[in-house]
C-alpha cells in the first residue's frame, strides 16, 4: 500500500497541478492509458532510489544495449554512475583539480555530467524527475497529451528522449540563438519538425519561453513540464544527485588520506534543479551553497538584467524551485571566461601550451574536454569561493561538469572569429590562462546576509505571482526550510507509485 507524503498547508489542486506534487493517483482512466502503452512497448520505471544508487539495479537491464539508442530500457542509466561507454561504474567519474590548475590550495572535484545516456548531459535526470511523477499518477496520458518542454537546450533535449523512452510525443522549446548543436540534436529525435518551437532571443530570454509555453498550455492536448517550476526537479536532484556527489566526495576523502571537509558546492542556478544537490550537501556534510549566475546577467547578485552565453544556465529570473533562503553566496562569472577558456581546452594551440608550459598531464587535458560552458563557470566560481572564503587544503570544494564541449564547436568557432581573428596563437593561450584561472579575483561576490535572501527571494515574485499567476501563499511558504524538509517526503511516495505502476504494466497482456 503506497504511503502518503506529509502534508504541506497549501491547495491540494495547486500542489498537484502547478508544483507537480501529487501523492495519489489522480486519474484512474488516464494512469490505464499508460500503463497499457508501456505494456505495448516494454517500457519499466526505474524508482528513484534506484537511480541514487544503481548498485540496486540488474545490470542485465541495459546489457548490449547502446546508451544512445532511443530505447527504455535506457532509463536505467539516468543516473551519475555510467561512464563514457555507458557501463555502469562505482563511483561516479570526476576529477580533483590541484592548485598547479586552479591556483588555490582547496581541492576542487567537477562530476562529470556528459556520461548521462543520450544527451550528455544531466539534464535528462531532471526531465525525468519532471515526467515519472506525472505519469505514474494518472495526470500526463500519452495518449491524449503531448509533453512540451520549456528549456534554454539541455532539458529540452532531455525531455525529448526521456518522451520517447516513455512512450510520448515530446515538443522542445527552446531560444534560437542556442548552439546548433542542439538543434542538430532535436532533429534527428524529435517526431516531426514542428515539434521543435523556437523563441526569440538567446540564454536568458527566459520570459519568452514561459510565453510561448502559456500559449500552447489554451490547447488541453499541451501538458506544459515547466522545470523552474516542477517541483520533481528539486526532489529528484536532491536525491540522486546530492546522494551522488556525497558518495564522490566521500570517495576522495578517503583516497587523500586527510580529513577534509567538504566546504562548499557551487552551482548555477539555471533551472534550480541542480543546486537542490547543495541542500543535501549542506544537509549530509554542512557545505556552503553557491549560487552562481552570469556577470552580464546578474539577477541574484544585482536585482539586473542582461545578455549571456553561458549557455546553460538561463535566467534573469528566479526560478520557483530555488530555495533561495538556504543560499550562503552569490557569485557572478563572465561569459568571457567560459568562451575564451573553452577555445583554450579544445584546440592544438591550447592544449600544446597547457601540457609544455603548466605541465598538464594527458589525462587532465582529456578531462577539461569534457567541461562544456556551465561546467567551466561552476569550476570558476569553485575557485573564486576557495579565494573569498579563506579556504585551505583540507577545505574540498565540489561542482558539477553538467556537459561537455562536444556541444560547443559551432559557439567556438564564433569565438574565435570575434575575439581572436580566427588565428588563436600561443600567446592568446598564455593570456587566456592567466587572465581567467592564473589570477582569479573575488570580485561580483557576496557572502548572503538574511536580507541578501529576502532580496533575492522577494525578486521572484514578479516572475511567478504576477506574471505566472501562482497563488501568493504557495510563493511564501518557499521562504520556510520547513517547506523544503517537506518535499523530500515525496520521494518514497513515487518510489512507491512506481512500483505499483510497473506491477500493472506488467499483469496487462
């Protein structure tokens, strides 16, 4: 018998509708629909404790089939422990990054993200998180619904094949300035070409997504997967993801011999998703929360506005499953850095000067491959917190490399036509490194006072109450940590839900 989550004092319907909090199955007829499409396809939920800790799942699941194929029995990958092959690995892959990289005596460990299957990328965890609860609970039927998935890329593209795994039809929505590596993407995925919907703008036109995704919502066959506002992706990422990077880090302190603490994880806000890792670091291990967000965009830092391309990480706004009041610092990275740092990971001039004059090894210079433009701002604001902070050598810091560079040749290109003349020379790779990781400042940083947190907390009411239409008590009782402690009762509920979902899929002929 499936267990309840415990109650939070807010309108049934609006947790289950906006938020994405059901407990209970809210439609019998629709969950039938499901369950008889999964049982046509072969379809079976893994339950999230199983993707926290894969070691529970059959690798028999998965055997012989390729992490990229559009296949569910790739839902058993949706999790940090794959490697680059997609074979399940015991810890998840990362690297620690020494003071010869960073230039500060604190460990730095980035969690690679593009081993995810599919995508690489992480996103396709949250698209998931978004999803299961949806369907297991009778309110998203394939049959009659299409799943539309507003992103500034990555979840988009993850909602596509996390749509397909499932047995639905998935529509992306997302800016067209992104990178056309995303686009290639979508099209090779998507069912038809219309199901991809372009927006104006680039990363942190974020606003007119939300437009475009209140526009097909007038269309009741549109079942709108909002991740700024799916609470799924806070419960999801805090139970996978920080179980995840707890296990990692766990895993260093152990090989370093030293008692380190784990002092602080950084991340950009984007979605908000993600950074739910942090209140299980904090919770597990007492580590700060980073908010990181773009310089020529800094929301949190400036209540401002502006254009970026740390693709990635969209914003201008404050997503609703943010939980700002648990927030320790705010800390703004340039898109400059990111560009200029990726043309240095990713060509022969760059990678020449990294191994004959830092003294790079081989397999270090293969790791900074896989830093895609978010990665390369979280690892930035590693080092700038290690540097605020005042932290020392048992002081680890931990990030996510939320995908790869693989996804930025198209953006690298016009980096090196506008800022380097299309000819990146030796010494650009000297100035590069040395202007954005040799000499790394604390500049565009605050250490969160509880007014900082009301400031950024009381921003988010324009977004979601004004333009949006949540109900004002729903937004204020985010201001509470009781609220927070709250959701992660969810999870053995779907855990639950999904177990029961799969036992019917399974007794349907």
């Amino acid at each position: 018998m499936t267990t309840t989550a415990t109650p939070i004092s807010l309108d049934t319907d609006v947790l289950r509708t906006q938020l994405g909090l059901a407990d209970c199955v809210v439609d019998e007829s629709s969950l039938m629909n499901s369950v008889r499409r999964f049982a046509e396809q072969k379809i079976v939920l893994p339950t999230f404790s199983e993707l926290a800790d894969p070691s529970r799942i059959d690798a028999q699941r998965v055997a012989g089939v390729d992490k990229n194929a559009a296949d569910p029995r790739n839902l058993f990958r949706v999790h940090w422990y794959n490697n680059l092959d997609g074979d399940r690995v015991s810890v998840p892959d990362h690297v620690v990054l020494g003071p010869e990289v960073t230039g500060v005596e604190s460990p730095i460990i980035v969690v690679f993200g593009d081993r995810f299957p599919m995508i690489t990328a992480h996103k396709v965890l949250a698209a998931y998180s978004c999803f299961a609860p949806r369907v297991i609970t009778g309110q998203f039927d394939p049959t009659r619904h299409r799943a539309v998935w507003p992103s500034t890329g990555n979840y988009a593209r993850g909602g596509i094949a996390i749509s397909r795994l499932m047995g639905s039809r998935g529509v992306a929505v997302l800016p067209a300035g992104m990178s056309q590596e995303r686009f290639d993407w979508l099209d090779r995925w998507v069912a038809d070409p219309a199901d991809i919907v372009r927006t104006p703008g680039t990363e942190s036109n974020v606003k007119e997504i939300y437009d475009a995704c209140n526009e097909m919502a007038k269309d009741p066959t549109n079942f709108i997967l909002n991740q700024f506002c799916e609470f799924g992706n806070y419960v999801g990422h805090y139970t996978v993801t920080g179980r995840a990077l707890g296990h990692v880090f766990e895993t260093v302190r152990r090989a370093s011999g030293r008692d380190l603490r784990l002092a602080a994880f950084t991340s950009a806000t984007g979605s908000a998703g993600t950074i739910a890792a942090g209140d299980r670091l904090k919770d597990d291990f007492g580590a700060r929360i980073v908010s990181v967000e773009a310089l020529e965009c800094p929301t949190m830092l400036e209540n401002g506005f502006g254009e970026h391309n740390i693709q990635g990480i969209g914003d201008k706004h404050i997503p609703l499953i943010h939980n700002v009041m648990n927030t320790d610092v705010v800390c703004a990275v340039s898109d400059r850095v990111t560009d200029e740092l990726d043309v240095l990971f990713n060509t022969a001039v760059g990678q020449n000067y990294l191994a004959d004059r830092k003294g790079f090894s081989a397999e270090l210079i293969d790791a900074l491959t896989h830093f895609g433009f978010s990665s390369i701002c979280n690892v930035t604001a590693a080092i700038k917190t290690a540097k605020l902070l005042g932290l020392g050598p048992d002081d680890a810091l931990i990030t996510v490399a939320t995908d790869g560079s693989a996804l930025y040749p198209s953006e690298r290109v016009k980096t090196l036509s506008r800022r380097f003349n299309d000819d990146f020379t030796a010494l650009d790779a000297a100035e590069v490194f040395s202007e954005h990781w040799g000499n790394v400042t604390t500049d565009h940083m605050i250490e969160c006072t509880e007014g900082d947190k009301n400031r950024i907390f009381n921003l988010g009411y324009y977004t979601w109450v004004e333009q949006q239409g949540t109900p004002l008590n729903v937004f204020e009782a985010r201001r509470s940590q009781s609220f927070w402690r709250s959701l992660r009762d969810y999870m053995p509920v779907w855990d639950g839900l999904i177990g029961e979902f799969n036992a019917r899929v399974a007794a349907t002929k």
